[in-house]
C-alpha cells in the first residue's frame, strides 16, 4: 500500500513538474513574442518588407524609372552619408551608420531618420537640461576640497573639477562606504535600511520583477507608507514589455507609493534599446544611498539561476555624498512633472567635523543628452593614471577605439591590466562580439579571466589600492553612450581595500583566457562575432 502511495506521489510530481516546464516555455515564447513586437526589430522588418515591395514594383511596372530612381537613392544615401560623418559623434556609431545606409539604403536612411527625430527623447534632454540650471544650487562645489584633493592627487582634483563644471557633481568628504560583493548581502542590508526610514524613500531601477526580492521591499515599502514615510519608485519602461503588467504603477499608487514609468514602451513606434533608464539607486531620508549593477529580481539573489552563479556588487554610502544621488533621482522623476519641486525639504546638512580617513566619494550620472561620455571619462581616467595595476569586473566587453587603445596602453606600460567577464554569458551575440577583441587584448598584456561558476554582472573598476568605481555602467556602448547610468567614484577610502579582496577573490573562480583557447573556437560563433562588431553600436 505504502510503496503504491509512493508510486502515486511521483507520478503526479512528474505532471506538475511537466505542467511547470510547459508554462514556463509558454512564458519564455510570450516574452520573446512581446521582445520582438515591442522592439525596433519590428520596425527595421517592416521597413525591409517595404524596400523589397519597392524594388519589385520598379522593377516591374516602373522599369523605365529605374535609373532615375536608382540615382535618386544615390543622392539620397550619399547626403544622408554627408550628413552622418560631419556629426559630432563617435566614430564607431558613424562607421556602422554608413555601413547601414550604404548596404541597405531604404531601410538604412528611414531607420535612421526614425531614430534621429524622435520628439519623446527631445524632450527628455532639454527638460533634464532645465532641471540641471534648477538644482545647481545644490550641487556647489567647495573648492577646498578640491584643494585639499590636489596635494593628495593632482589628477583626482582634475576629475572633480571636470565633473564639476561639465556634469554638475560635485565630490564630497565625509561619506562612508560599505561595499557588498553579491547581490544578497545588498538585499539584506537594503531591507534593514529601508525600515529604518522616517522621512523619505527614493527608489530608481533598471529591472524589477515580482518575486521574493521585490515582494519583499515591496512589503517594507506598505508598512512605511502607512508610517506616513514618502515613498517615490521609478522603474524603467523596458519591464512593461513581459515583468509587470503595464498598468503596475496605478497598482503601486493605489498602495500610497508614487510610482512611475521611465519612457515607456510602445508597440513599434519606440526604439526602446535606445536611452532606457539603466540607474540602480535608493536614497533613504538623504543620508543613505545604495547602487551597483544589483536589480530588483530574483536572479540578482542568486534565489532563481538562469546563467549559473549570479555575481554582483554594490556600495553603501553614508554621509554628504549621499546629496549626490538625492538631487539626481529628483531630477529624473521631474522629467515628467509639471509643479516645481521643494528640493529643501530632502537634503541634508553638511557635516561640520572632517573624518579624514573616510577620503573622498563622488557619486556621479551620465546623461545620453549632456554631451559628456561622464562613465567612460573615470574608466579612462582610472586607466590612464594607474601606476600598479587596473582590475576591472564587467558583463560585456564591447568597445570603442578609445577604451581598447587606452587598455592596451596601460597594460604595455607595464601596469598590471586584469578583466573579469562571466563563463556563461546572459546573450550570446553580446558575448560572440566581446571574444572579438579578447585577442588584441591580450596580445598587448590586458589579462582576461572567464567567472566560471556563472554570469558576472558587476560594474567595477579599482586600481592601486587607493582607487575604485562601482555603479551601473558596463563597458558596452550601450551604457557609455546611449543609456542614463550612475556610480561612485572613490578615493583614499578604507572600503577600497575590500573591493579589492573581493576581486581577488573573484579570480580564485575564474580560468585565465589564452590566444591559444580563442583559436579553438568554434567558426559559427567566431564569424557571427566578427560580423555583429560591424553593427556593434546600433545593436
């Protein structure tokens, strides 16, 4: 009887298991359907339908308009080529343009007027623009610590000065930093903070999906609205595409949370790869901030495995630096409103007495509308004033002509040059690109490790032991150029000893990369690589 209930047990273990693969494969198909529907995949296809029905019918019934509308193209692609190459633009995005145009002219020249005159991504610029002249006010930078930077490390006090005067961040002295090297032990510092609360929440994230992380602070969240605590969340508009439903923020306000989308998405008519909100911040009462690569889903806690071993890193900082993040928050969550906001009421004032240990910390933005490659200013920065080593974690390797030549320089010049990317990469032609240049690399003395247990999604930078990044910013053009980032850049801190225990560490789990391991690839993905890095930029 026992062993028939046992029997009877397992049988039906093995129907629900075989429920549970077949709803998560009807997931996974209505994400992609929606992926492929809500992208501009669905735009460049149509627009090649178009150019195909176009050729076909000059071809046919207009045969004798031929020359003439082939010269037409001609004059039309070769202004537009004009047009692309006297743009004030990195040579990598105007390269794979004119590769587009020239290969397909219809689709290239439509495609990139579409992405050209977009009013929404207009907007968004010159409102950040006139949030920025709103709140300078309360991003002064004191000129004696700058000074006092200066005697410590010229270079550094140049930094601060451009990130001064060019982006509007001043860097600040006593801030502490907690720095955290997996997704899980930010979770559960971020839950003990966020019920520590008495005035203010500000949460800004790239991905959030239901789960056990963000029912979790969504649960503190509820119990601090109903202690009267202000509560913002502002998630960008990529998850209305499969992680919530697209009306959740009405859901979230119903709970007393002011909630929000960043640019949603729409069918089509949105190039949505194009500037998506990709900050991770929360600022707690003015004087607590969080960020780092670490999203609000599962996958980050290593509670759901989707490429092995998820590893991820954060920072905490305490202190005057946390104004930094404050004011940027409010000044994306301003894009979209209309009454003007009491900027007063959520800052902090400025400690008087100076904790000379803790450094300095300069938490910082980048803007796709400011003109200024801010994140790719401190890689390099960092890379070109190293005099030991550059240590570097990082999802995607996908670079321009200045970060390859600027790697290779530093590690011929003898500094000791190490990257950390993931074994089991989260998108394959992302990773098929990235091996393209792993061979130049190394041949200049860059060393590359592969993260064997999983996926890498850290965003870190540190070097000499007296000086590190960690924020949102992956070495891909996606983020140095077209999406909303941020970090901390830290100097003299005591927690830039940790980073760097925690790279070393890291290295413990990885395999070195070898020229010789490349050229046993296999030839699908080696080609597949090589062409993708053609349209690397646009991807």
């Amino acid at each position: 009887m026992a062993a028939s209930f046992c029997q009877l047990e397992k049988a039906n273990d093995k129907r629900e298991g075989k429920r549970e693969n077949r709803m998560e494969v009807k997931k996974k198909t209505k994400k992609g359907i929606f992926h492929i529907v809500f992208s501009r995949t669905a735009l460049v296809f149509l627009l090649l339908i178009f150019q195909v029905v176009l050729l076909f019918e000059m071809f046919t019934s207009l045969v004798k308009y031929a020359p003439v509308m082939y010269l037409l193209l001609l004059i039309l692609g070769s202004a537009v080529v004009i047009y692309i190459i006297n743009r004030k633009e990195n040579p990598a995005f105007k390269m794979s343009w004119i590769l587009f145009v020239m290969a397909i002219p219809i689709v290239g020249m439509l495609f990139y007027l579409f992405t050209r005159v977009q009013i929404g991504t207009r907007f968004i610029g010159k409102r950040l623009q006139d949030l920025s002249l709103e709140t300078k006010p309360y991003m002064e930078q004191d000129e004696e610590i700058i000074e006092d930077l200066r005697v410590s490390k010229p270079a550094n006090a140049n930094l601060a000065h451009y990130m001064s005067r060019q982006a509007g961040y001043p860097i600040k002295r006593n801030t502490s930093v907690k720095y955290f090297p997996l997704g899980e032990d930010k979770f559960e510092q971020l839950k003990t903070e966020l019920r520590q609360a008495k005035k203010f929440i500000f949460m800004e994230y790239f991905i959030v999906e239901q789960g056990i992380m963000w029912d979790s602070i969504l649960e503190i969240l509820e119990e601090k609205v109903k202690e009267g605590v202000e509560v913002r969340f502002m998630y960008d508009g990529m998850c209305c595409i499969a992680l919530l439903p697209y009306h959740y923020p009405e859901t979230l306000q119903e709970k007393g949370i002011k909630c929000k989308m960043f640019s949603p998405i729409k069918p089509i008519l949105s190039t949505h790869q194009n500037n998506r909100d990709h900050r991770k911040i929360c600022v707690i009462d003015g004087h607590t901030a969080f960020t780092g690569g670490i999203n609000l889903a599962d996958e980050y806690i290593n509670q759901k495995e989707r490429f092995g071993h998820w590893k991820d890193t954060a920072v905490m900082i305490k202190g005057d630096a946390v104004q930094n993040f404050t004011i940027m928050f409010l000044q994306m969550w301003n894009v979209t409103e209309h009454q003007k906001e009491d900027y007063e009421k959520y800052l902090t004032p400025v400690q008087e007495e100076l904790r000379r240990e803790l450094g300095y910390v300069l938490p910082y933005g980048d803007s796709p509308f400011d003109n200024e490659n801010i994140g790719e200013q401190v890689y390099l920065h960092i890379l070109n004033h190293a005099k030991k080593y550059v240590h570097i974690m990082t999802p995607y390797l996908i670079l321009d002509n200045e970060m390859v030549t600027n790697l290779t320089y530093a590690a011929k010049s003898g500094i000791e040059v190490i990257i950390i990317m993931p074994h089991i990469p989260d998108k394959w032609y992302a990773f098929a690109v990235a091996k393209t240049y792993y061979e130049e690399l190394i041949e200049a003395g860059v060393q590359i490790y592969e993260y064997t247990p999983g996926f890498v999604h850290a965003k870190v930078f540190v070097s000499d032991d007296d000086t590190a990044t960690v924020g949102t910013i992956n070495l891909d053009y996606r983020s140095l150029y077209l999406h909303f980032e941020c970090g901390t850049f830290i100097y003299n801190n005591p927690v830039v000893w940790n980073i760097e225990k925690d790279f070393q560490e890291t290295l413990k789990k990885c395999q070195k990369v070898s020229v010789m391991d490349l050229r046993t690839r296999g030839t699908v993905m080696t080609v597949a690589g090589r062409v993708l890095r053609l349209i690397a930029p646009l991807m």
